[in-house]
C-alpha cells in the first residue's frame, strides 16, 4: 500500500453509515457526516460500535460529476478507519 502526503486546502468529509446486523437488506442505513477526525472520535467514545452493528466509515474529497462521493480511503470498523487516515497522511 502505498501512501501519499495530501497537503492541499481540499475539504475532506468523513462519513459514518450504521445498520443492525440482522436488518433486513431493504432497511436504511444511518448516515452521518463529520468534518473533524476529532468529533468522530468523540462520538465514538461517548458511542461505542455495538456487536450487533453493521458500520461503514469512509473519508471523501468531494463528489464527481454525477453526484458520487470519491473515497481516499474507507474501513468497515473505527480503529482500522483511523489508522488508514493516519497512513495516508491528511491532517483532517
């Protein structure tokens, strides 16, 4: 895996997607948005994942020409989400 040091003045967006586990696949996914790694984290701390959880975090820099967000980097669980913020070198 390689990295890169994103360095440009690029608004990134963090977005969170929950679900339970044994929902059906015609329910809705929870979405949330986040401008800060930190208020992320302060959500998960006061929130924890919960077992019975389905979580999708990814980090986005924008959307393409059909209204598509463009990931730079995505994980199903929180901690691994984080360290790949930090491998990929975006101060968010």
């Amino acid at each position: 895996m390689s990295t890169q040091d994103i360095s440009t003045t690029s608004s990134f967006i963090i977005l969170v997607a929950e679900s339970e586990n044994n929902a059906s696949t015609s329910d809705e996914w929870d979405v949330m948005e986040f401008s800060s790694l930190a208020a992320l984290t302060k959500l998960r701390k006061r929130y924890p994942e919960k077992m019975k959880g389905r979580y999708f975090y990814a980090l986005s820099r924008g959307v393409d020409a059909q209204f598509r967000h463009i990931h730079v980097t995505e994980a199903s669980h929180f901690k691994q989400f984080v360290r790949q913020i930090k491998n990929t070198g975006v101060k968010i």
